[in-house]
C-alpha cells in the first residue's frame, strides 16, 4: 500500500473518529458475516457503530488525537464500536449481543474507552450514564438544603399550630 493510499484512509479515520471519547475494542475471530452483520443492524438501531480497523492505522490515529490505548488491544484483527449515549450504555449492547448462541465464545471484548482514558469491560458497564451522574450530583446539592429547609420550617410550623389551636378554642373567661 503507498503512503499516498494510508494517508488517506488516515484522513478518513480521523474524521471518523474525531469526536469519539468512548469505545469498546473487540476481537472477532470466527464470527461468521450473518451474525455480525445482524449485529450491526441491530447495534446501527441505537445509534452504535462498528468498524473493522487496521491497528497499524488505528493506533496513529489515536496517537495523533491524544488518546492513549493499551498495546494489547492491538493485537490480532479489531473491531471498533462506538456511539449511543454513555459507555454504560454501549457497553450494555455489547453485553447483550455477546450472550447471543453464535457470537458467544467468537466474541471477545479487550478493551473500552471511556472519555479518552482505558478502562475494562466490567467497569465501564457500572459506570453511571450522564444523566444518573448529573441526577447524584443534584441530590448530593439538594440533601442537605433539604435539611436545613425542614429545620427552619419545622418550629414555625409548630408555633403556626398552636396558635391555630388556641384561636380555636377562645379566649376562656376567668375564673371568679
């Protein structure tokens, strides 16, 4: 291949993969077409991506972006995924898919990217989505005003309710 033809599939990959910060690495050893193309069907429905890359390209690629990425993902043929809405919920299609009788043992997950840095399968598949980071964020803020709003309302409250309570009853005359 000249340089003029792999510097050009570069200029491609990186478009590509310029505003990807998540990722999962995969091993496709044995998958036959049928299932990986009903894969990727399948993934392309929620807005997931798959690619089959050249690692000699794919590691420049990274390099050139600042993305750092184990050396062992770039070992053997790989297969690239990436979209959807958080690594959480990329790595959860993944998980589904690899359950599935015929790509069960061909395929193998050796890497996830999630947010430029390398992390593993299990862990990104606990990691919290944006929106549930956001959500703990606010209920973190919120817990303790909560807390401070009931102790400000709470004796009002219970003067407000005896002096209701009082008003109720009237004024009782003295007694002779």
């Amino acid at each position: 291949m000249s340089k003029q033809v792999k510097q050009m599939q570069m200029d491609v990959l990186k478009g590509t993969f310029k505003d990807v910060r998540d990722a999962v690495f995969m091993s496709s050893n044995g998958v036959d077409a049928i299932s990986e193309n009903t894969m990727r069907l399948a993934l392309r429905k929620k807005n997931i991506r798959m690619q089959m890359v050249k690692n000699s390209l794919m590691r420049r690629v990274f390099a050139d972006m600042g993305v750092t990425v184990p050396d062992a993902v770039w070992a053997g043929p790989t297969v690239v995924a990436w979209g959807g809405d958080s690594v959480k919920g990329l790595s959860k299609e993944i998980e589904t898919h690899l359950k599935t009788d015929k790509i069960k043992d061909k395929l193998k997950v050796k890497s996830v990217l999630a947010d430029g840095a390398s992390t593993t399968f299990e862990l990104a598949l606990k990691m919290p989505t944006r929106l549930e980071a956001i959500g703990e964020i606010v209920a973190m803020a919120m817990g303790p005003a909560s807390q401070i709003a009931g102790c400000l309302v709470g004796p009002a409250g219970a003067v407000a309710s005896q002096i209701a309570t009082i008003g109720e009853k009237g004024v009782e005359a003295p007694a002779a």
